[in-house]
C-alpha cells in the first residue's frame, strides 16, 4: 500500500466512542469516555464543548462569544464595577486568570479600565 492510501485510510478513520482509563498510585482509576459532539448549536460547525446546563454545543468561535458574553451579564448583574471605573485584575498566569482577563478585555474594551496585576518573584507589577 502506498503511503497515500494509507493517510487517506488515516484522514477517513473516524472514532465513534474513545474510552480512557488512567489509574495512578493512590489515586484509583479514573475512566474518562468521549464520544464526537456533532455540530455547532450556533453555527454548524464542529462542535468542541457541551454545555449542558445552557443545552449547547460549541465551536470554539461561538463557546469564545458565548463566555464573553457570559462574563459581561455577571459583571453587569452583580454590579461589580460601572463604565468609567478602573478595576484591577490579578493574574498568576494560569489559564484561569488569563482567560477571565482575556474575557474582560473583549467584554470591556476600554483599555484604560482594566489593569493587570501580577506577583513575580515577591515583587508586585502593575500595569
């Protein structure tokens, strides 16, 4: 078989159910199954996440607004801070923190009401 059938076998394969058991010492076993999700509830694309309680499934373009989106209605609803005011975001630079500065930042994109706090090696920067 040429090299050529075989990537095209390799692009055509699909898995319909991918079962994962990972045990490591102490931990027990943990046994993760994941199953394709089909297409976009927004879009129609590949879907990447399930968002069960919204009764969603996302691309990454539409799970991208659909957060935004989300973190601007909590900000607003819970009055965490009004247009005009300054807050300050610590980040330890985990994907956490990034990713609710980098929500903030498209939520709110005035650049001169959000900055960035960050600890790095007992000194504290500000920007």
């Amino acid at each position: 078989m040429r090299s050529n059938q075989i990537q095209e076998q390799i692009m055509n394969f699909k898995v319909e159910v991918f079962n994962i058991n990972y045990g490591k010492c102490g931990l027990g076993g943990i046994n993760i199954k994941l199953e394709p999700l089909g297409k976009c509830s927004k879009c129609e694309k590949t879907a990447i996440i399930n968002i069960p309680y919204a009764k969603q499934k996302l691309c990454k373009d539409c799970f991208n607004d659909f957060f935004v989106k989300r973190v601007k209605k909590v900000v607003e609803e819970f009055k965490m801070f009004r247009e005009g005011e300054k807050v300050a975001v610590a980040v330890s630079g985990g994907k956490d923190s990034v990713a609710l500065l980098h929500a903030l930042k498209k939520a709110f994109p005035d650049p001169k009401n959000i900055c960035i706090l960050y600890k790095s090696w007992n000194k504290i920067l500000f920007r």
